[in-house]
C-alpha cells in the first residue's frame, strides 16, 4: 500500500517535511559548535600584546610620520648607488617634525616605479640623540589614496553589475575581513590550534556570507550544508598531507621572523592547514552554491524527474565546473608565488627536486588539498540538494 509524504513548497520545487528537519537539525548543530568554538578559542589578547612588543615596527624614539614628495632626482646609474642620486626631498606633513623638509634616500625599484612630486612616503624621524640632529630615512610608499579609489572602483562595480545581491556581498566580504583580522589572526598569535581556528573561521564567514548574499531559503541552506562537509575534508586531508610530507610550516625568512618574535608559542603546522582551509573558501563556496542552483533549476524543469536522475544532470554542470575551476586555483597559486617560482627556477634543478623544497612543496600541498575538497564538495553538495528537492509525487510502497 503506498502513502504520500507531506511535502512544503520552495518556489517551483517540493520539499520533503522530514528531510527538510535533517538539514535544519544539522545546519543548527553546526552553528552552536560554531559559536562554542569562537568562545572556546577566542584569543588571549595579553599573549597577543605580549608578541606584539618584541616585534616593534621602529626603534625606541623613531616615529613613522606621512611626508610628501617635492622633488625627485635624478636616478643611479644601473648597478650603482651614490648619495647624490635615487633621492627624493620630501617635506614632513606631521608629528613633531611637522614641516620640516629633508633628503631621503629610497631604493632604485622604487625610483623606477615612477614615484613623482605630490606623492607620499612613510619616512623613519630618528630624533635628535647624542649631538646628532634629527634625521629622515625612507620606510615605505604611502599607497592609501590609489587603493581607496581601487576599493571604491571596486564596490562600484559589483553593485552596478549585482544590484543587491552585489552590495550583500560587500557586507560579507566585509564581514569575512573582520573575522579574519579580529579572531583568526590574534587565536593563532596567542598559540590556539591552528586547524581548529580555521574550521571555526571558515564556517562562521560561511554562514553569515551566504545567507546575507543568497538569502534565506533550502537551497542557500543546501549549500551551506555542501560547503561545511568540503570545509571538513579539506581540514582531514590538508592534516595528513602536511604529516605524510613532513612540512614545517616554515618555508622562508618570513615564517622564520614570525617565529623568532613569537617564540615556541606557535605551532607552524598548524598555521599551514589553516592556510589550507582558508585558501580554497572562496572557491568552495563558489561550486557549493553553483551545484544547488543547479540541482533547484532541473527541478523546476523536471518536477516528476527522479532523484538519481536529477543528481546525474546536475553532475555533468559539476563536473565541467570542477575542471575550470582546477585551472583558476593553480593559477592562482602560481601568480601569487610567482617570485618564489622564478627563485627556484633560477637554481637550475630538476622539476622533482623543486617540488621537493619547502617553499614549492607547501603550494602545491595547499593547491591540491583545496582542489580535493572541493571537488569532492561537488557530489556531495548535489547529492544533499537532489535528496531534499525530490519529485512533486514522491511515493513509498
């Protein structure tokens, strides 16, 4: 004898009652481990001040202040320096040494880069000390003004193209940054497990940027789902990959700096599976919510459709997604250790070899643990979705 199951309508797909509770329950268990979680290992901001002090920015005295470029000379012959060229006069726009005007030395890259007159520098002000007058010394390049335009171009952009959706996801990525700068940052400064802080980070930035840009509904739910299990495999997978491949964590002078500031406090495996986590988020969310869209769309076309059929339609969108989505990892990865990967190219030795340093070996463990999970976040996704958007008449014997 057959009977029918209660069913709720979203949109144009019918939703099974009790397999909606399932991810309900499962989506709400996830948040409160998720709350616990920030509470558990919300930073200590003492250790953080602590490794704070022994790494000051400048000296005891030297102050950072804005100056403006007035004149640049001439430039050094290549492979040459001097006093009388690669200097800028600058004049001195606050702090104690408010307009006071000095010559500075800067580096030949940045002579080249076209610095000119009205821009801005970050100049060392060594005071007056030991019959020594006050002094000026180049520190960097004041970027604000070009990068707040690029932020605004930015902003601009998605919301003309996105409309609402667009400006939502400025919040969240706005949102995401916060969480990054004020949790993750500080937990693993004050020696929280790295691989922990970053399954929190990642979920809690997931469930506030997709809700807040998708909205509120099964499918968005759906994806969350998708994307929490990927998040999960790449933590399990990224963990083993680091132990089977002996990685330090350490893979240049920068890891060796933080280390010397902050001591035995941290455990630089672990800030590798975060990064690992971290690294592939945006993508992660990218196929999750792809695959459900998917899966609600074929529904919709083909209500009476059955579940294994819809899975196997969506699969096939999945599957050309995960192959362009491969590319715009590894490229990614490759722009952004393009130096790195042009350093080792330079020693001249064979490509294993390469892979084998620390350096490269850490980027393609990340490049690859990212890419696993979220390819396998990709059936797993449309399995959820095609499971809960069943057929308008969904009947049990």
């Amino acid at each position: 004898m057959a009977h029918s199951h209660r069913a709720a309508p979203d949109g144009d797909v019918t939703i099974g009652g009790h397999v909606r509770l399932i991810l309900h329950v499962a989506l709400v268990l996830a948040a409160l481990a998720t709350v616990v979680g920030l509470v558990a290992l919300w930073p200590d901001h003492g250790d953080v001040d602590r490794v704070r002090a022994q790494a000051p920015y400048a000296a005891p005295g030297v102050t950072t202040p804005d100056a403006e470029v007035v004149s640049v000379g001439p430039a050094c012959p290549k492979g040459r320096t001097a006093q009388d060229c690669d200097t800028v006069h600058v004049r001195v726009l606050e702090g104690a040494g408010k307009g006071d005007r000095a010559d500075v030395q800067v580096p030949p890259e940045v002579t080249s880069s076209g610095i000119s007159r009205g821009d801005h520098l970050e100049v060392f002000r060594t005071p007056a000390k030991n019959g020594q007058p006050v002094s000026y010394t180049f520190s960097s390049v004041r970027r604000t003004v070009p990068l707040l335009w690029l932020t605004i171009l930015f902003v601009v952009v998605v919301v003309a193209v996105a409309g609402r959706r667009g400006a939502m996801a400025v919040v969240g990525l706005v949102v995401s940054g916060a969480t990054l700068y004020y949790f993750l940052l500080p937990a693993l400064l004050s020696g929280k497990p790295g691989l922990a802080v970053a399954c929190v980070s990642a979920s809690a930035i997931m469930f506030v940027v997709l809700y807040t840009t998708h909205g509120w509904s099964l499918r968005t739910s759906t994806a969350l789902a998708g994307t929490l299990v990927g998040i999960g495999l790449t933590a399990l997978i990224g963990s083993i990959a680091i132990g089977q491949a002996h990685l330090t964590g350490i893979a240049d002078e920068t890891g060796g700096t933080l280390s010397t500031f902050a001591g035995g406090g941290l455990d630089f495996q672990g800030l590798l599976a975060c990064s690992m986590v971290l690294a592939g988020l945006g993508v992660l969310n990218d196929v999750t919510i792809t695959q459900a869209s998917s899966v609600w769309e074929l529904r919709a076309a083909a209500p009476h459709a059955g579940r294994r059929q819809i899975f196997t339609s969506a699969m096939r969108i999945g599957r050309d997604h995960i192959a362009s989505t491969i590319y715009t990892i590894v490229f990614a990865y490759a722009g952004a250790a393009l130096v790195v990967l042009m350093l080792l190219y330079v020693y001249n030795r064979s490509l294993l070899d390469l892979a084998s340093t620390e350096s490269l070996a850490e980027e393609v463990a990340r490049t690859f643990t990212s890419a696993i999970g979220l390819i396998l976040a990709v059936p797993v996704t449309t399995a959820i979705a095609a499971l809960i958007a069943g057929p308008v008449e969904d009947h049990d014997a």
